[in-house]
C-alpha cells in the first residue's frame, strides 16, 4: 500500500507547487485527492493525522512554511479531514468605471 501514499505525496506535492507559481488546481483534481486520502484510512492504511502530517510536509516543501503558518493553529475546523487547504491566490479586481 506504500503506493497509495507515494501518490497522494505526488499529488500533494503537484498542487501545493502549482499554486505558489500561480497556477490553479481544479476541484477535480483536489476531491480526487481527498478520496484517495479517505480510501487509505478506511483501507487502514494510514491514520488521518499520518496523512495530515505528510500532507503538511508537501506543503512546507512548495511554501517554506506550514499549513498552520497560513491558515492558523485551528485550519483544520476550517479543514476537517480530508480536506485539502489548496486554493489559488484571489485575483486582483480593479474598478472599471469610477463608480
């Protein structure tokens, strides 16, 4: 089963790394990912707190800091397993008219 985690790793690890350059993840892409994450604890395969664990180290890997460092010490009410904090930067919006 150590090709699940290798997987999820990869995936972890394509997404936090496309977002720091700018680039978007598509939801596809992030929910297959958390299904993947739910298979390998159901699988008994890893425990979610394992798995958040790795999932923080892909994340400090493309960011050089931790998921708690960007979305604070409690992210995962926000975040409850298995969700993946993976979102794009907001774009910049800028009036069109002067009112």
């Amino acid at each position: 089963m150590q090709v699940l985690i290798a997987e999820l790793q990869t995936r972890w690890q394509a997404m936090f790394t496309a977002l720091v350059a700018g680039d978007d993840v598509s939801p596809a892409q992030r929910l297959r990912t958390e299904g993947l994450m739910e298979a390998a604890v159901l699988m008994s395969v890893a425990t979610p707190a394992a798995l958040t664990d790795a999932m923080d180290r892909c994340y400090q890997s493309a960011y050089g800091c931790s998921i708690a460092d960007h979305f604070g010490a409690d992210w995962q009410d926000f975040f409850p397993f298995p969700q993946i904090p993976a979102m794009a930067k907001r774009a910049p919006v800028y009036p069109s008219t002067k009112d």
